[in-house]
C-alpha cells in the first residue's frame, strides 16, 4: 500500500506545481517548456480529440461533454503515469534482493 501511495504523489504534484505556476502566479515559462510539458501530460487529449465537441456546437450540453472528457484525460493521465511509477519501483524492488537481506527484514 505504501508503494501504491508513493506511485500516486509524484503526478499529483506535478500537475499541482504547474497550475501553480502558470495559472496561480502567472510566471512566464519558454515555450519549449510549455511543449515539452504538453508532450509529456498533454497525451491524453490527442486521444479523446476526435471525441470533444467543438466550442461552436449548436448542442446544449457540449460544454458538459467537453469538459467530462477534459476531467477523463486527466484520470488517463494519472493512472498511466502512476501505473509506470509503480511498474518501476516494483521492478527495482525486485531486482535489489539484497536491500531486503541487508535491512534485517529477511
């Protein structure tokens, strides 16, 4: 369980960090940080983009639709980023058997 809270913190305080930073002080980022970054947790909405409903669309619950599905890419993106972190400190734990031997819980 605590490898399972551990896999969860890091995607959640990078999305943190970078609403703060854009949205809450209003600093000023390059534009290849703003590119990579959109590489980086932007994926989601390539996905869901053929799904979401143009700003234009006569629909009355388009903006409902539009940002269910802006919330889905953000759990996406939580679970598959979370999902890597534990896939990697799972593979390391198993690895190192010796950190098990030389932390007296053998």
């Amino acid at each position: 369980m605590k490898s399972v809270g551990i896999a969860l913190v890091p995607p959640i305080l990078l999305g943190l960090s970078a609403w703060l930073i854009v949205d809450v002080f209003g600093l000023e980022i390059p534009e290849w940080v703003v590119t990579v970054l959109g590489y980086l947790f932007g994926w989601p909405l390539l996905l869901l983009n053929p799904f979401i409903p143009a700003s234009d669309s006569p629909n009355p619950s388009a903006p409902f639709i539009r940002n269910g599905l802006y919330l889905v890419a953000i759990i996406i993106d939580l679970i598959a980023y979370s999902l890597l972190i534990y896939g990697v400190l799972y593979w390391r734990e198993k690895r190192n058997p010796s950190h098990k031997l030389n932390s007296g819980m053998a």
